[in-house]
C-alpha cells in the first residue's frame, strides 16, 4: 500500500478542486495518509478526509493533538529540547517523511 505525506501552511483554510480531487485519487488508491495536527491545511485536509469517511489516515503530534478531526490513530513525535523554533516543528515533518518512504 502507498504511503503520502501531506503538509501545508497553516494560512490555507479551504481546498481548491484540484486538491480535493488529487485526494480523492489517493482514496480511490487507498493510500494511507500521514498527516501534521495543525489549523490551516492540515486541519482542512483532516476535515475533507473525515466528511469522505476516510480510514486511512495517521495523524501525527507532538505532546497532545490540537487536531484529529476523524479520530484516527495518532504517531506521537518525540518532542527536541530547545525552543519552538523551525527544528521543533520540522521533528514532526522529517517523522512523517521517514514513515511515507
């Protein structure tokens, strides 16, 4: 089964056409989707799957989600020491790349 990583920046809210229909080719698939807990696009992305009834999604986080919005299994990232800067955040990036290969 394929693996995909999905990401986004936190200043998109809503999904295009184009979007929605690459992710519905990716459930027609059935690919297993790993994802950041996020607001912006990963929370739409989260919506858009759950409102499908879409299973096949792994939501990954840190210390606790701030969004699953279908209920799926969660991949805890281990959190690095120091401040929340882009390696904090990019932990959880490299972890859902790492898992997508």
């Amino acid at each position: 089964m394929t693996s995909v990583f999905i990401g986004g920046s936190r200043a998109i809210s809503k999904l295009d056409e184009a979007l929605r229909d690459k992710l519905n080719e990716f459930m027609q698939r059935g690919c297993t989707i790993f994802i950041g807990d996020a607001n912006g696009a990963d929370k739409a992305v989260q919506q858009y799957f759950a409102s499908c009834g879409y299973q096949h999604v792994v939501v990954y986080c840190m210390d606790r989600c701030r969004n699953n919005v279908g209920a799926w299994p969660t991949n805890r990232v281990h959190r690095p020491a120091g401040p929340r800067d882009f390696g904090y955040y990019a932990a959880k990036d490299k972890a859902m790349a790492d898992d997508a290969k």
